[in-house]
C-alpha cells in the first residue's frame, strides 16, 4: 500500500500525518478517513460551532454555476499572476495551500498557472464547508483537502511557501506560524465599490466598503493588485447566486430581494485589491 507524508499534522496530537489509500495516519496512532470524494475532516467536534459548519450544499452549487461562468476570472487571472511573482526559482518545489477554497476555483486556476510555468509545487486547502471541498478535491484530485478552521490550522509551523486567502478571515497569527521565513500572504479584499450597482438596487443609500489597507505585524506589504471590471450577470438565477454569496443576503430589505430576483439581467462593478504580503 502506497503512503506519503501529508501536507497536514493531526490536530489531535500535532504528529505529522502520512496519507494511505483511504485514510491519514498518524504515529501517535489517530486516524482520519479520506471520503470517497478525497478531502478528509481535521476539525475536532468540540471545535465545531455546528453539526454541518459552513455553506450547505445548495449555496455550493450555486456559486459554483456562477464562478464557472466566468464572472470573476479577471480576479483568478489576478492571482495567477500574483502567484507566479511569488514563486520565480524552477529549482525549488513550492507548497501552496487555499486557507477557505471553498469550492477551488481559485485554487485549481492557480495550480494550472503553476503547472503552465513548469513549476513544481505541492497544493492544499481548507474549509469549513464539506459541500465545498467535494467540489475542490474534484477540480484537483492531487491536491490535499480537509475540513478545518483558520484560526487552528492542522499545519506544522514553517511549511508554506505561498498561502492564499480570499474572502476569508485573516487569521493573523496562524498565517504567520505556518508560513516559513520569507513566505508570501496574498489577501483578497473587496474594492469600495465593488458590486456598486447591485447595491444601488438593494438600498436607498449604498455604502462604501471599508477598503483602506491594513498593515499586519510581521507582514511587509510589498504589492497591491487592483482589478476592476464591469460584469454584465445573464438569467436570474445568476444574479441570485452572486447576492447570495455576499454579506447583504443577510441585511437586505424584502424589497430589495424581490427586485432584485425579477431581473433578467444586471450590469454591476465589481473591485477586487489583492494584497501581497512577505513574512518579515
């Protein structure tokens, strides 16, 4: 029986993990089954907030339809090449790891770029969301997936080269740890006015999103990727997916949900700043 060490350390008892046909091991004698759609569970139940934590299955598939449409390449584009400027020596093999890759569209674009440069690297990811990573691991079958949270990472420390976080909570102290010297952080955030016509539609008074730069402590900022575009969104099923997976599905007034879910079309901006940070 074929094994490898293992992106992951158990989160039981820290000993590193190594990965067999249908599960991961550790020396200190714990066991996590690999589901038969290849990611793995690492978040201890009494770390869990809920039974089935994270996006259900139908939230999935939805932002699924609506990424693979095409909608937000010119953000994976971005990261591509984020990527590939943060990873230049042909002679070294990479770790890479998604912490929140959701379903892994970025994270599959990314690899591809990687793959396309003839660079050799490792890939990894976590989610809270088991609906989610069944589709990544689907989209990269090679790459290591599982079930666990940010803030507690089943990783030991100095271990990824290059970590990428869209949309998901800066985890400060554990991106840190698990990055080794001089690894690079990139960080999506939205722009200010990023979905601006969509919000002009949903409120009286649209705001601005909270966009300025943060510094981080033992982070050096060295770049900041801008990407603005406008999307033209076809069929309501694609606008509702988008709203959906933005924080106003949880704060908007019923009226502004039926407008919206009576259009057929949407023009809206969209802004992303993606962050390249360096650990100091």
């Amino acid at each position: 029986m074929q094994t490898y060490p293992s992106l992951f350390i158990c989160p039981i008892c820290g000993k590193p993990l190594l990965r067999m046909e249908s599960s991961y091991r550790c020396w200190g004698g714990h066991s996590f089954d690999i589901a038969a759609a290849g990611y793995t569970h690492l978040l201890p139940v009494n770390k869990m907030n809920s039974k089935n934590p994270g996006d259900d299955k139908a939230m999935v598939a939805a932002r699924t339809a609506f990424l693979d449409a095409g909608y937000y390449r010119p953000l994976r584009d971005a990261l591509c090449r984020a990527a590939l400027a943060c990873c230049t020596d042909p002679e070294q093999n990479y770790t890479l790891f998604d912490c929140g890759c959701g379903e892994g569209y970025y994270t599959a674009g990314i690899a591809e770029a990687l793959h396309r440069a003839g660079l050799t690297f490792r890939m990894g990811g976590i989610d809270i969301s088991k609906h989610a990573l069944r589709k990544a691991a689907k989209r990269l079958p090679d790459a290591e997936f599982a079930v666990a949270s940010a803030y507690d990472l089943p990783m030991s420390d100095g271990c990824i080269d290059l970590l990428f976080n869209v949309f998901s909570p800066m985890a400060r102290e554990e991106f840190l740890r698990v990055l080794c010297p001089g690894g690079h952080l990139i960080y999506v955030v939205p722009s200010a006015r990023h979905l601006w016509d969509m919000k002009a539609l949903l409120y009286k008074t649209p705001y601005e999103n909270e966009a300025d730069r943060k510094d981080y402590e033992g982070f050096v900022h060295e770049q900041t990727i801008e990407v603005r575009e406008t999307i033209c969104l076809q069929g309501s099923d694609h606008i509702m997916a988008l709203f959906g997976m933005t924080p106003y599905a949880h704060k908007t007034p019923k009226a502004g949900i039926e407008h919206l879910q009576s259009l057929d079309t949407l023009d809206t901006a969209i802004g992303f700043d993606v962050h390249i940070y360096r650990k100091a």
